[in-house]
C-alpha cells in the first residue's frame, strides 16, 4: 500500500502540471472502488473549474478547486487505496485496463486514476467542510510538521501498554507512518518495536521523532519505495527499496552489528528487527 512519501511524491510531481489547469470534463468509467464513485456529483461539480493548489493530508490527496459562479471552493479528495495510481494521457491514448476516472485537461491532456484492486477513492466535497468530514476529523498530526515532537508523542504515550510500534501506526496519534517506514525508523532509533509506548522516555522520544522525519524526508528525496510497483505520475519508480536496512531482511545480516534480523508480527503486520541493535 502506497505511504505519506509515496502519496507525497505523488502530490510533488503533480502539482507542477495541475494547479492552474482547468477540468474541462470527466468520464467516470467503473463506479466500483471502496465507496462507489458519485458519477452524478462529479459531473456537477467539475468540469469548467480551475485548479488552485495541490495538497496532502495524511494519504489522501486534496486538489483544491476554485469557486465558480454559483459553485463554491471545492476540494476533489483522492484515495489511492492499496493499488490505484493516477498518470498522465493524451486523448487518443488507449486507456488502461481498470482505469475508473478519466478527467480531461486543456491541450488534449487528461489525468487517469486506476485501481485494479479497488480499495481507493475518488470524491468530491465543499472545501469549507473539509476539516469536519468524517474522514479527517479524528487524524492526527502530520509527522513532518512542527506539531509532530518529542513532547506531542510523550503526553499522549504515558501509561499506555501499546507497542511503540502499533503507537505510532496509529492515525489518531500521528498520520502516515506505514508499516515500512515504522520498521525502519525504530531501528535507526535503536528501540525494540514491542516496547511499550507508555514507558518511553522524553529523550528517547525525541530520538524516535527525529528519525521519523529522517526516514520520511529521504523517501520523499527518493521518490517513495518500488515495493508493489509504486509508480509516480510520470511513470518513475521510487528508489527507497535499496536503502531499507531492516524491512523485508528477515534472516539476513544487520547492516550494523552482525546479527540476524527477525520477523514478529504484530496487530497483523509483518514487524522487522535487530534483536541486538534495538531493546
């Protein structure tokens, strides 16, 4: 499933070509994905309209729509589930197998989303209700924010049994960090991923956050991971995959110490570690 620096590389690459763009229609090919695609509502809502900015807010991209005579700011809120993907088309390009949306651009470009397995979304909302949508309302924070600290993660920590692990996975805590990029910032951390949250220290902590944003930062430079084939929206690959020290290396040798990494699994994701390096 793709994470905050796949999704955000996403948003980078296109945010060079769609803010200021113009949708000048959309074809909604497949309802079928996680929530049925509202062909009426889209129909209604997007074609004529200006694209102002490109945002993300934990995995879901936000493109943010100028209002429009009678129609007010908007925001077309995208999902890419476990396997969608939105890329660049010229018109008289054939569509892609399990293509779902197809919005067209001026110039004879038009923007796609497919998603084989079905597990993404598209939907469109008044901007100004953005905040209060029962998708967004419980998040947390971003964890490349200024609000993302040692302290934020300490106060809502005490007492709590969680694995430090499942703690930061958790979107009502903090947004964005997945499975991969939880795994290998704890072992850049040197903290044991069962350990509970509750009894992390304040300096640990902030040892823990720094490497979050590590780790998050040099995925984003990287252009996210190539696992599941993640591809941005001009058909690059991420790079990532060659950097991971501990994900995915169960019975190899640690980078650091010698010894062999291991595998738990843990709230139902695969959990990797340095049983030396991490206590």
């Amino acid at each position: 499933m793709p994470e905050l620096p796949e999704v955000e590389t996403v948003r980078r690459g296109l945010q060079k070509i769609l803010e200021g763009e113009v949708i000048e229609g959309v074809e909604v090919r497949d309802t079928r994905l996680r929530y049925p695609v509202d062909e009426k509502k889209l129909g209604r809502g997007l074609p004529g309209r200006r694209i102002k900015e490109l945002r993300r807010r934990a995995k879901y991209l936000l493109i943010l729509l100028e209002a429009d005579g009678a129609r007010e700011e908007a925001c077309l809120i995208i999902h890419l589930g476990m396997s969608g993907r939105v890329y660049f088309s010229k018109k008289a390009e054939t569509a892609q197998p399990h293509t779902h949306v197809i919005f067209s651009l001026r110039g004879g470009r038009e923007l796609h989303f497919r998603d084989p397995r079905r597990f993404g979304l598209v939907d469109l909302v008044p901007l100004a209700s953005l905040e209060d949508d029962r998708r967004f309302s419980s998040l947390g924070v971003e964890p490349l924010s200024d609000e993302c600290s040692a302290e934020y993660f300490f106060d809502r920590s005490r007492k709590l049994r969680q694995p430090v692990k499942n703690f930061l996975m958790d979107s009502r805590r903090v947004v964005g960090i997945g499975n991969i990029y939880a795994s290998e910032a704890l072992f850049l951390a040197r903290v044991h991923p069962q350990r509970a949250a509750g009894r992390i220290s304040l300096e640990t902590w902030g040892r823990i956050t720094a490497v979050v944003k590590e780790v998050l930062g040099e995925a984003i430079r990287q252009g996210g991971t190539t696992l599941n084939d993640f591809q941005g929206p001009d058909g690059t690959a991420g790079y990532f995959q060659v950097l991971l020290r501990v994900y995915g290396r169960e019975g190899e040798d640690c980078s650091e110490c010698g010894a062999t990494v291991r595998k738990k699994v843990l709230a139902g994701r695969s959990t990797y570690y340095c049983p030396r390096c991490q206590h």
